[in-house]
C-alpha cells in the first residue's frame, strides 16, 4: 500500500485547518502510516464468507415512552415574558430591514 509522506499530511492538515509543528507533522505522518499499514493487513483477510450486517451491535431505543401531561397554561407561559401580544411572545425582528 502506498505511504503518505510528510507533504500529504502537511496538506490534509491545511485542508483541516490544523496548525501543526514539525513534531507533530512528524508524528502525525508515522500513526497515519501505522493506520494505512494495519488496513491493508484487515483488506487481506478472506471475507467472501462472511454475511454482511448492516448493524454490528443490537441497537435499541433507550428513550423514556411519551407521557402525556398537563401542560402550563397559557398565563403561566408568558408571565416572564418581556413582551406579549395577546397569547404570543414579541421578539424583535431579525429579518428584513432593521430601520423599518
């Protein structure tokens, strides 16, 4: 498998906006070629028998069930609000001309 050299990682570093040292450079281009190294040893492994999976761990939902619950009236709502009309919050604008 081909290796990346100092100038590969000097500019997946750009690309990443990374800053990097020369001793990080340095460091960084050994563990990338390390990872590379150890994927061409995994992509030589005989793999026709074994079946795809789509999901390698069960997964299952961990979230509560919805409850339903009584709600905050309406008053309450809005009763910290620094402005209203009727029923509704008033923010300022954010689109559109801020002179009009």
């Amino acid at each position: 498998m081909a290796t990346l050299t100092r100038s590969d990682v000097q500019h997946v570093a750009h690309l990443a906006r990374l800053g990097l040292t020369d001793g990080e450079l340095a460091r960084l281009e050994g563990q990338l070629n390390h990872i590379l190294d150890q994927y061409a040893v995994l992509a030589d492994l005989p793999t026709d028998d074994i079946p795809r999976t789509a999901q390698t761990i069960a997964v299952e939902n961990i979230l509560r069930d919805d409850v339903v619950t009584p709600s905050l009236s309406v008053e309450d709502v809005l009763a910290g609000a620094p402005d209203r009309s009727g029923d509704y919050f008033v923010v300022p604008a954010i689109l559109g001309d801020p002179n009009e």
